[in-house]
C-alpha cells in the first residue's frame, strides 16, 4: 500500500522511540512510503525552529528519515475546507502518490474520507 506520513508523525518517529518509531519503521518493510520537499522542508523546519536542533544533526536525521521515501511533487489542492490550509501540501502529495492512507495525528484531516 501508498501512504504519507503527515509532518507530525515524522517528528515523532524520529525523535521518539515508542508506537509512532515502530509504525514508521515497519511501514518502511511493508509498503511505499510517498513524500514530498513540501514535507521534507516543514520536518527540517520543525527540528530547527521548535525543538532546536542544530542544523547539522537536522541534516543527519532528514537524510535518514526521508532516504528510502519515494518523492513527488503534490497536487495543488484548492477546493478542500480545511481549519489549516498548510495541510493542503500534504493531501496534495497523497493525490499526487496515489496513497490509499495518510498517516496523521492532525484531528483536521481525520474527517476527511
């Protein structure tokens, strides 16, 4: 199966070693996991403005996360009523990677079918 892990949950598993690392892990032996720089850039950003990394180790732990995930360039989305529009970008990649699921701890997207 196509998934996304949304911004969020990449955080989690790359800074945690509980249910979220082990969902991300296992997802990577089992199915295709599709991104986009949209993501990539938001995760770097996320490490460095809200939890402080350096820029060296944020470079470290992209490249390990983002390594063996398939990049595609997201679908512009327009037309959907979300309560935060920058998760546009993350529907778009799943549109544009065909994915079946999004992986997300964004109560925004959970009612989205």
């Amino acid at each position: 199966m196509r998934i996304v892990f949304d911004t969020n949950v990449l955080i989690s598993a790359a800074i945690s070693t509980g249910n979220v690392y082990k969902l991300y892990h296992s997802s990577l032996l089992a199915h295709e996991i599709v991104t986009s720089e949209y993501i990539k850039e938001e995760f770097e950003s996320v490490l460095l403005d809200k939890f402080h990394y350096s820029k060296v180790n944020t470079e470290i732990i992209s490249e390990i996360m983002f390594r063996k995930l398939e990049f595609v360039d997201p679908v512009l989305i327009g037309d959907v009523a979300l309560d935060d529009p920058t998760d546009l970008p993350i529907i778009g990649t799943a549109v544009a990677g065909k994915c079946k699921m999004i992986v997300t701890g964004d109560k925004g997207l959970y009612r989205l079918k």
